[in-house]
C-alpha cells in the first residue's frame, strides 16, 4: 500500500511538469492526456534512457498496465519489448517490435489466470507460420498457418475437451452480447444511476470482465468515490446475468467491458 501511494504522490506532483529526461502526464479513458487528475485513468511515465524513451502505463490506482521503449516520449512507435498486464498483475501479453515499430517475432499471450492464450510470430507486422490459440481452461483451442503476407492458409480446430472438429469453420471474433439487446442492458444501468443510495453529481467510468460463462466479475471504479459507494456499483453489476460471452478465433474468451455512467445530483431519502 506504502508503494502504491508513494508511486502516486509522485505522479500527482510531477503531472504536467517535464524535465529533460522524465515526464508523466494523466491520461483519459481515451489515453489523451487531460490536465484535470479528476478525469484521469491512467498515468503515464516517460524516461529517457539513452536514444529511447522508457513508457510506462499505470492504472489510476498505480496498478501497471502496460510498459515498452520507444523513440518518443508518447509511445507512439515501441521498439523492442513491450510487455501489457492484467489488472491483477499478471502477464497479458509479451510482444516485440523492430526498429520501424512493426510488429517482429514471437509474442506471447496468457489470460488472466495464466493459462496461455496465444502463440505466435511476427514477420514485418504481420502473422507468420504457426500460431496456436488456447480454450481458457488451457486446451488447444486452434492452429492457423499464416503465409508471409499475413493471409491464413489452413487451420485446424479443437472443442474444449481438446478433441479435433471436422469441417468446423472458425469465429474470428463476436463481441458478448446481452441477452435481449443493448436496450435492456441500458436500462439496468438506469436503475442503478436512478437507485444508488447516495446523491451524486459526476461521470463513473467503470470496467468489468465478463467471463467466458457470461458472468461479470472484477469491477474496477476509476474514480475516487467512497468504498461504500464503490462496492455498491461492483455487487449491482456482478448480479446481472444474460451476458453472451466473447468468442475469438473458435474459442470464448473473457472480455474487458468499459462504461460510463453519469450521475446527476438527487434528493435520496
């Protein structure tokens, strides 16, 4: 905890501040930088080591999100490794780039409860040879063969238990869908905005998971808001049910979903 608050303090005094070898800057949830800390989501750090630039990405709580090298202080163009985390800490994806910042060799990919997700290699920032997709559960889940430019020559498919489809054509990717539209789920985060026992007047930017069963599970508050306020959002959105999970290249896999929610100040009783 010490750390964390120690990292964030930091953070809060060098924002918008630069000298010439380390900067940070808040960023929105559109990783823009915004000078207003209150609209922040991120934090980012930039130090100079050598001819590049060490980027680092932090969640709002001082989690890391994601850190690399690249030739500019923003990031825009990684060289060489580049390493992304899930919110509880562990690998999300390791990955290089070359020295035009494509995409070149091997990346790997694990889920968040680090079982591999996919394997692969890179050839001038595009897909290459063999790369294996993995079920959440750790089975194989797909081969594909990519040609050099990039293009899928043959694939092979495997359900869950690991066992080989016959003439199964592949999913690239469905985003999760709620059970009776957009609509419906658009009115349970009314109810909430409506029935929130405390009275409020700002924009809650909220993450959660949902799950390759459609259930929602680790939600994240980016804002300060009280605890209470805080667990109030997590335990309302964690009981909805009729998610259609996230399916992506023939296996279902979890999903990180963003929403803004804009209270406006009420009398509660």
């Amino acid at each position: 905890m010490k750390k964390i608050l120690l990292l964030f303090v930091v953070f809060i005094c060098a924002n918008g501040y630069s000298q010439k070898d380390s900067i940070s800057n808040y960023l929105d949830r559109k990783f823009k930088i915004t000078s207003n800390k209150n609209d922040a989501k991120y934090i980012e750090t930039s130090v100079k080591k050598g001819s590049l630039w060490e980027i680092s990405i932090y969640y709002r709580d001082g989690k890391i999100f994601k850190k690399g090298f690249s030739n500019n202080n923003r990031g825009n163009s990684y060289i060489g490794k580049h390493l992304v985390f899930h919110r509880n800490g562990k690998l999300s994806k390791k990955s290089f780039f070359n020295s035009e910042g494509e995409l070149e060799g091997k990346v790997l990919a694990l889920f968040d409860n680090g079982n591999r997700n996919y394997t692969g290699f890179h050839k001038n920032g595009v897909p290459s040879g063999l790369w294996k997709y993995y079920h959440y559960n750790g089975n194989l889940a797909a081969k594909f063969y990519y040609d050099i430019n990039g293009d899928i020559e043959r694939y092979i498919l495997f359900n869950e238990k690991g066992e080989e489809f016959k003439d199964e054509i592949y999913t690239k990717f469905i985003k999760p869908t709620f059970k009776n539209g957009e609509e419906e789920f658009s009115s349970k985060m009314n109810y909430l905005i409506d029935n929130v026992s405390y009275a409020i007047n700002t924009a809650i930017d909220v993450d959660f998971i949902i799950d390759v069963d459609g259930s929602i599970r680790d939600v994240w508050v980016a804002n300060t808001i009280p605890n209470k306020l805080r667990n109030e959002i997590a335990d309302f959105f964690e009981s909805i049910k009729g998610w259609k999970p996230a399916v992506e290249m023939n296996r279902k896999i979890p999903y990180k979903y963003s929403i803004m929610l804009n209270f406006k100040t009420r009398v509660i009783d």
